[in-house]
C-alpha cells in the first residue's frame, strides 16, 4: 500500500493500544495518535475548506503534534510543507508564499512571529497546535488517494541560492520507509531513541516513519541531550544520529553498560570520522551503521545490516535504487565493483 496515510491508518489498526510516542511522562498510543490526525483533517476540510493538493505548512519545534498533525494533513488529502523550526519570520514567510501554503500550524509562544505572516499573506490561516489535543474523536474512513500524489515539500538548505522545495510523493515516502524498515529488521518490537530534529529529512523520513510503520515505540526528545539519551537506553533498541551523537556520547562514562541492550546504532547526515566508528566499537562492542540520503531522493545506500560495516563508507545501494558514480570533471561514468552481502550460511 504506497499512501503513507492508508499505511499509518493499517499501521494503527494492528498496534492500537500500543504506545506510539514517550515523551517525557506522557504516552501516546498509536490510536491516540491516529484519532489527533483524523480529527485534524475534518477540521481542515469543514473550517479551512482544504482541498485535495493545498498545502498545509508545520513549523513546530520537536513534539509529539507534530506528528499528530503530519498525518492529519495526509489523512485530509493535504500536502504537509515541513519548515525549519529555527528560520526566522521574513525565511518562513518565503516558504509559505513559495508554496502558496493555506494554512500553518504553529505553537501559541510564536504568536507574533505567524501575526507577521498573515499580514503578509492575507490568505494564510493559522492553526495553534496547542489546540489539537481539545478536538473531538470522528470517524475516518481510507482515501482514495494515487501513490503517485504529492504527500510532502521540504525545503533544501540552500546552499545555491534560495530554498527549493524539494517535492516528494505518497510512494516515494512509503515505499522507502518499507525499504528501510525491512533492510534495518524493525519489528514492532523495537525501541527507538528519537532526539533529531523532526523538520529535516533525517528526522521526519528516516526517524519517524521508519519507527511508526514498523509498528515501533519512540521516545521523543525535545533535543539532543546525551545524559538523558545514555539513560533511556536500557529501554530502548535502537539509535539514529548524527556524527555529534556519537561523538558526545563516547564520554558518557555509562555508555558501555547502557547499550547492552541496543541492536542498532545508525549514523546520517555528515560523514562519521573513521576513528568514532573505532572508538564506538571498542566501547559498546557495536559497529555504526551509516547509509546516505538526500532530501530531494530519501535514503540510497546504507551499510548491510549483516556484514562487515566499513568505517567511512555509506554502503551498497538499497534494494530498489541504482547508483551510478560519475568522474567529477568529464562525468564519465566510472566501473563499479559489487561487493555481495554476505550468505545465510558466512554469518553464522
């Protein structure tokens, strides 16, 4: 099923009264959750009139309405514009008129912030998250919606110019979520450590919907905090971070006997210094798993689950995706040699 809201819909149906998200004290459940969307996306469609393709931006700092939101926007037929909590209004402003957003969700403490943006944009409408939580459960039946639908914009950083709106399908989130999920053995059993920022590709793509359609816990952090992350992982079975992390960590003088329990440490965005993947190892006993991605594509390689994981490489293409590497100046493709992963029969 490649419509990202018809599997979280699925997805809830098999794991209801299972928690979802911690984040702090607080427990969802995957009902919860999934309730919080519907209710989001009738309120969409009978107060904001949304159609099916208009654009609904969220620019909220890591909480669990986020992803409330995230899927109640799917689920009514909308496309989710994920914004960079720490842009400024004037940045934020560009995004929305860019995209022609109808509607934006926001905390309450940015008041002023998304006061200038009706101004400038008259016809934007603003929904206060802190509201989700007080809306009444309906009932929701599964869209018809194509895999091929725009599911999600987000804005690259810029590097070239202005942001560009990097423009990505039901199919493509699913179909990579599933690829990862499956590649990486996320079971419904897992325990996922989520301290990355939810807005970017990391957070949102790899984080996020890997955890939710496997049917995974999260323990939701506000922010990297490494004392709290080193405290938790005697409860949880996996990490996904960036080089920092990893990093930070190794000075946690708990971090050997906290990750005994772990199964998978996984490490993205920047490239992992070759000596953290050796001093991670001869702490905590587990090699690093590093993969690449790009916002514009999701993930495209990644180290093997089973096999040798090499220091300062990204690994072997997904299942599903070709890669071609190319000679800088004249683009001439250059000779790639396989390297299989290993048999059933050499991991034992």
């Amino acid at each position: 099923m490649n419509n990202l809201a018809n599997q979280f819909t699925e997805v809830t149906k098999e794991n209801s009264n299972k928690t979802a998200i911690f984040w702090g004290e607080d427990k969802f459940s995957f009902d919860h959750a999934h309730s919080i969307a519907k209710c989001l996306a009738k309120r969409l469609k009978v107060e904001f009139e949304l159609q099916p393709g208009d654009r609904v931006a969220l620019w909220l700092k890591n909480c669990p309405e986020f992803v409330f939101s995230l899927f109640g926007i799917l689920l009514g037929e909308g496309v989710v514009v994920s914004i960079n909590s720490f842009l400024t209004p004037d940045e934020v402003g560009y995004i929305v008129e860019d995209c022609g957003a109808k509607v934006i969700i926001s905390e309450a403490s940015m008041g002023k912030e998304t006061s200038v943006l009706v101004n400038n944009s008259p016809g934007l409408n603003v929904i206060e998250v802190e509201s989700l939580n007080r809306m009444d459960s309906i009932d929701y039946t599964l869209l018809e919606q194509s895999p091929e639908d725009l599911a999600l914009i987000i804005y690259t950083s810029g590097t070239t110019g202005r942001s560009k709106g990097a423009m990505l399908s039901h199919a493509a989130l699913a179909s990579n979520s599933e690829t990862l999920r499956q590649y990486w053995k996320f079971t419904s059993e897992d325990v996922l450590i989520h301290a990355l920022p939810i807005f970017h590709t990391h957070g949102l793509f790899v984080a996020t919907n890997v955890s939710l359609m496997a049917g995974s816990s999260c323990i939701f952090m506000p922010r990297f905090d490494q004392s709290h992350i080193v405290d938790v992982m005697p409860k949880a079975t996996v990490l996904m971070g960036v080089p920092t992390f990893y990093v930070r960590l190794l000075n946690e003088k708990k971090l050997k006997q906290a990750a005994e329990n772990m199964r998978l440490f996984v490490s993205g965005s920047p490239p992992l210094l070759s000596e953290t993947h050796r001093n991670w190892q001869e702490i905590t006993g587990h090699n690093i798993l590093e993969r690449y991605g790009m916002t514009e594509t999701n993930m495209n390689t990644s180290n093997p689950y089973h096999g040798e994981r090499r220091a300062g490489t990204v690994g072997l293409p997904l299942p599903g995706v070709e890669v071609k590497i190319t000679e800088p100046k004249t683009g001439k493709t250059l000779s790639l040699i396989h390297i299989s992963e290993p048999t059933r029969q050499e991991r034992s």
